[in-house]
C-alpha cells in the first residue's frame, strides 16, 4: 500500500475533479483497475471473491457484526448501514452500490471515520448534523473507492463515485456547505484506510452474540445483533478494533439520557442459539 501522504493527494485531487464536474465517467484513480470493468476470466473473478472475503475478514477484526437483509430507512432503498453503538453493518447486496467489497468497505470507513457523522437518529438533523452526515458520506464513498481500487486491487463499480458526485454537487450547491475542505475530507480517507488495511492482518475479534436489537429508523424494525466492539465483554486484541472500540462507547455516549436516541435499546431479545 502506498503511503498516507500519497492517498491524500490521490484523494484531494479526486475531489477538486468532481467539484469542478469532472469525471462524469467511471472516475479511474491513476494505476487502479477499471471501476467499472466485469471480471473478465476465472482470475478476476477469483480476486473479486477474495477481495469480498477479505472485507468481511475486516469486520470481524474491529469487532463488528455483519448481516445482509433490508435497510430500513426513511430515504429508499440502500446498499448498506452500519450502527456503532451496536457495532453492526448490514448489507443488501441485491439494492446495487457496485461491487460487494466496495458495499462492506463503505460501511467499515464509516466504522472507522474519525470524523463527526450524525447519522445515529432518526429525527430531522440540525443544519450542522446534515453536514457531518454529507461529509462522512463522501468520506465512506472515497474512502471504499480508494482501498478497493488500490489495496484490494479489483473494479469497485461505479456506485461509491457515483454517490460521491452526487454528494459533491449537493454539498457544493448550498452556501452553509459549499465551503467544505478537500484537504480534511482526504486527510478522513487516508487515516481510514490505513486503519483498514492494517486490519487486514489483525486478529478476528470473536464472540458469540447474547442479544439483538430493534433497531426502527422511521421504516419498519430491525433486528440487529451486538458485536463486541460495542460491549465491555473482551479486551480490543488489535488497534483497528481498539480504535472502532473507542468510537462506538463515544456514540453509545452522545445521547445516552435522550429516549429519542434510547428507546430501542429497551427493546432486545436473546439471540437464538446465542450465549446465555
């Protein structure tokens, strides 16, 4: 993997492309395979798989869950969410988004983001809270594009630059947005990144799921089990799980007296065949 200081300046000029209009093709990051390029012999293929099962290696390292099923959420249909107070991520490969590493890794910089992102409530955001949430967006989509690209090595899809122009164009399109930096969103990306691919080699962190959560964001309920990341039940065995560790008690702390932000956790059952 090249270093951080490369990703930024990879990323920073990504950005500035796209807010001046630019790559309304596939988006290529110099040197990565074609985002949009179809597995084109068994290899491919093989690599495309790999670079899936490498992904969810990646989630059970910083100790999160991960399910596939609906997303439920007020504003469609959606590839994927992800809950840190839960230290959940699930996923709907069958609503698109591109290749299926490129899904779960949008999700994992989420996990990871250092950055403020709001996306933990279902009520209407302040006009500060719908920021965050923008950039952590964009942040997820450069961030998957980028280690997908450049450290899995396989076509991601047009999904993540998709979203991310769309991001870009809506950020860009308000005066309270418009001002946003290029060089901290990088700076997000490239520290992102580096968490993940330093989890590549980490440890799983194991347990067996004793509950799951109702989880309603304003379209139907689901069930979401716990991972470890968000519960005091075992020590971090790597520093990506220490760091994801950190970020879901900081969620899990933001509106701990809000019944808003509470009620769900009120609301759990036992995992069949989970611990007792």
């Amino acid at each position: 993997m090249t270093g951080t200081t490369t990703v930024t300046g990879r990323v920073r000029a990504l950005v500035e492309e796209l807010r001046a209009g630019g790559t309304s093709g596939p988006g290529r990051i110099p040197g990565a395979p074609d985002p949009d390029a179809a597995p084109a012999d068994p290899d491919a293929a093989a690599a495309g798989a790999a670079a899936e099962l490498t992904a969810r290696g990646i989630v059970a390292a910083i100790g999160f869950e991960l399910s596939q099923g609906q997303v439920r959420s007020p504003q469609g249909r959606s590839a994927g969410m992800f809950s840190r107070r839960l230290a959940h991520i699930r996923i709907d490969l069958a609503a698109g988004g591109g290749h299926p590493a490129a899904v779960i890794c949008h999700e994992l910089v989420h996990c990871v983001d250092h950055g403020p992102y709001d996306f933990d409530h279902p009520w209407p955001p302040t006009r500060a809270q719908a920021r965050n949430a923008l950039l952590a967006q964009l942040v997820a989509c450069l961030g998957s594009q980028e280690f997908v690209s450049t450290v899995l090595r396989v076509a991601p899809g047009r999904g993540q630059l998709a979203l991310a122009r769309h991001v870009v164009r809506t950020l860009d399109g308000s005066p309270e947005t418009s001002d946003f930096d290029a060089g901290e969103v990088a700076d997000r990306v490239a520290g992102a990144v580096q968490t993940l691919n330093e989890a590549r080699t980490a440890p799983a962190w194991r347990h067996r799921a004793a509950r799951e959560v109702a989880v309603d964001r304003g379209a139907g309920v689901m069930w979401l089990t716990v991972g470890p990341a968000a519960t005091a039940e075992s020590r971090p065995p790597s520093p990506p799980a220490s760091l994801a560790a950190r970020l879901c008690r900081e969620a899990a702390a933001r509106f701990s007296d809000d019944p808003r932000f509470t009620d769900d956790l009120d609301r759990s059952r036992p995992v069949p065949g989970g611990a007792a």
